[in-house]
C-alpha cells in the first residue's frame, strides 16, 4: 500500500488544498446565557465545547442525578468563573430569567418533551442527536420549531470533519464515478455493565430518568451511559452510533430519504445482556442508490480493523472509504495501488457548537449546518429500519406524507405510547 500523510501531500490527479480551521472566538462582550439539561457526559462534552468557543456563560443546569449535578455545577464554575444555578425540574430552569439557549443531552426518549418546552419558551436550542425517539415526535418537534421560530442546531457533529468533506469533494470531482451502493459499519465489542437488577444509586431518581419510556427495574447495564444498547431507551448501536456515518452518508450524496427498507438480524452474542441486535444488515433504498449498514458487536469485525468504522462508496471508477479521519481510495485502473490520506479534525465538537452560537449572536438560521428537518431525515431512517427489524417485514415509506404505506403493525411502532401521566407532543 501507498500510504501519504494528506497533509503532506494529495494526489490522485490533482492537488487538495488544505488550510487549518480556526474557530472564530464569539465576542465575550455580551454573553450568551446558557443552561443545559442533562449534565452527564455528552451533555458536558456539548457545553465544555460552548465554553472553548466563547461568548457564552452557562447560568443553569438541570440534571435528575444529584452527583452528575454537583460535579458539573463544579466543573463550569472553575471554567468560567461563575457557579450556575443547579436545578432537578427542567421547566424550572426554562422559566430562568435572562436564560436564552439551552444545550439538551439527555436520553433520546426524554429529547422531545425538553426541545418542545424550551421552543415554547423561544429559546436557541442545542440537542444532541438522535433528534427523538420515535418518528412521530421528530415530527412534533418540527411543528413545535416552526412555530417559534427560533435557532436550533442538531448534534450531527461529523458534518464539520474534513475527512468526510474530503470524501464529498472527491465523489463530485466524478474520480469515483458513478456511485451506486454504498456501505456503512461500526464493528465493535461493548463492554456490558452488571445486567443485575438492583436498588437505583441515592443520587439517581430513576423514576424521572425513565420518565415518558417504559419504567424497567434498574440495572447498571441501562442506566447512564449504558443506555445506548437498551431497547425501551437507546434503540441499539445503529440508532446511536449508526446514524452518524447515516447523516454523512446524506451529505455527502446529497440524499433525500429512502423509499424502502428491509432489516435481518439477531441477538446471538449478548443475549441477556442487551435488548437490540449486536448482528444486523440494514438495507436502504433510494431511487439510484442502496445503502447497506451493519454491524457485529462481537469478533473482530473486518480482517483490516482499519475498516471497522467508517464508510465505504462503492464508484465505478474507485472505492472510497472515509472515516473521522481518514480517507482511503482504491482506483480500478489496472495496478493501482491502495492511497491512504489521515486528515485529522481535533475540535469537531468545538466547530459544530461553534455554528450554532454564531447563528445565535447573528439571529441567521442560514448559519446552523443541520436544521431540524434534516436531522429528521437522518433520524428517522435509522428508526424507520429498526421498525423493518423489529416487525420482520419490508417498509414503504412515503416521504411527502411521512407514512409507512400499507404495513399496520409498521406504522403502529411510529408512536410509542408514554407512560403514566406524560401527554404525547402533537
């Protein structure tokens, strides 16, 4: 293989010019107050970004964990210099005087209740991705933006790697050719916390944690960070770590949404310690493109563990494979050898936190690089092929009506019920 630094030089019949990005600091002059619901790690790893950016002071933070609360309330201040107010009620920090933006990461089955208090109080709004649980409240969410007309940012942070900007630029130079398949794999071996069902910490309401999802009994393995392979509360590795190279794969091809999807797997490996499928295919259908993912959350994954995560499109003229920070194309001209570009991007979080306070202190939604509706689109794709898994059946979606056509049992996974007394966005 010819393997060659991209910074030092880039080929494959022309040059790439590279220049480093910089982060415009926001004027501290008048800062942004911020608060931030859901101070575990990404909803910190989100506002620790805000703060590198500048221009911002985070006022409040509202957690339901009272250690995650005081060790981040800690954390901010020695950051910033002032002690944001610590609050358990996320509506009580919406009411918050002079709050003008929230951060949201929390679990994705608590996004849409925050996201649509928070547009009705017309605040800029940070939420992490998956934009919501279920299809039915990614559309709720929309109509709950719309109507306040405020700047809202979605949490799809490969959207400002260079790698995958690099791929972009490749495939539309037409070096690639013509793109028909593509596929995408994070293949992985979890590490799975204690599955025994116990009493919840003293610092965790674990009531409230599981709030409008289905209340299981608590075990290590699904609370906190553990949640991601749960069923009733993450939806499983494609849902979470999935729908990134998903949403790239959008970007870079320019997608719409798929019109068909079929889904196979199973639960094998780790049966009993998890509730979604650690060996699936997903296949995804648009009207000249088919997008495969898959994943084993066991093995070794690929012979080269360099592919184990990213994205290959298959060109009539070469593959390419991008990842968060690496390019790799194979031409099919006879003899070619394998070229191989690290293009590293260090504060991916820093440039998409940073879009979404420009647009802010610009009142500009032109700023944002993922709206709503388009996050949607991402989202719902990934939900609408664990629909295809979870029912065994081949899904027909229309994309003007938002619909599952002509699957009852389909479409009746769009909306999950909530529990107890939580009312379902409309």
């Amino acid at each position: 293989m010819n393997r060659r630094s991209f910074l030092e030089k880039a080929s494959m019949g022309s040059a790439i010019a590279f220049t480093p990005f910089s982060i415009p600091y926001i004027s501290a002059e008048t800062k942004l107050k911020v608060g931030l619901i859901g101070a575990g790690w990404y909803g910190m790893v989100d506002t620790e970004a805000a703060l590198t950016v500048g221009g911002v002071e985070v006022i409040g933070v509202c957690d339901i964990d009272s250690e995650h609360l005081s060790e981040s309330i800690d954390k901010l201040e020695k950051i910033q210099g002032s002690r944001p107010k610590a609050f358990k009620d996320y509506q009580e920090l919406l009411e918050q005087k002079d709050l003008q933006a929230v951060i949201i990461g929390t679990m994705p089955h608590w996004h849409a209740l925050h996201f649509i208090a928070a547009c009705e109080k017309g605040l800029a709004i940070y939420c992490e991705k998956p934009l919501s649980y279920d299809v039915a409240e990614g559309l709720a969410m929309i109509r709950a933006a719309k109507k306040a007309g405020n700047i809202v940012q979605i949490g799809f942070q490969r959207r400002q790697s260079e790698a995958f900007k690099r791929v972009k630029d490749f495939i539309a130079s037409g070096k690639a050719g013509d793109i028909k398949q593509i596929q995408a794999q994070i293949h992985y071996n979890p590490v799975i916390e204690d599955t025994t069902i116990q009493a919840p910490p003293a610092s965790l309401d674990w009531e409230t944690w599981c709030g409008p999802a289905p209340k299981l009994d608590y075990q290590p393995s699904i609370g906190h960070k553990s949640w991601r392979l749960e069923k009733e509360y993450g939806n499983g590795h494609m849902v979470d770590w999935g729908i990134h190279h998903i949403d790239i794969i959008r970007v870079i091809l320019d997608l719409d949404m798929p019109h068909t999807f079929r889904s196979h797997g199973g639960l094998f490996k780790l049966k009993g310690k998890i509730t979604t499928p650690d060996t699936l295919d997903a296949h995804m259908y648009f009207d000249k493109h088919t997008l495969k993912w898959q994943h084993r959350l066991w093995g070794t994954g690929e012979l080269n563990k360099k592919f184990n995560n990213g994205i290959f499109f298959y060109g009539d003229k070469a593959t390419v494979f991008g990842s968060d920070n690496k390019m790799i194309v194979m031409s099919n001209a006879k003899d070619a050898e394998m070229e191989e570009f690290d293009i590293t991007t260090p504060d991916i979080g820093a440039r998409h936190m940073g879009e979404f306070l420009r647009a802010v202190k610009a009142n500009d939604p032109k700023l944002i690089g993922c709206p709503i509706e388009d996050a949607f689109r991402s989202t719902a794709m990934v939900q609408l092929a664990t629909i295809a898994y979870n029912t065994k059946s081949e899904i027909n979606w229309d994309l003007k009506k938002h619909q599952i056509i002509g699957n009852k049992t389909a479409s009746a996974q769009l909306a999950r019920p909530y529990r107890g007394g939580y009312k379902r966005p409309v």
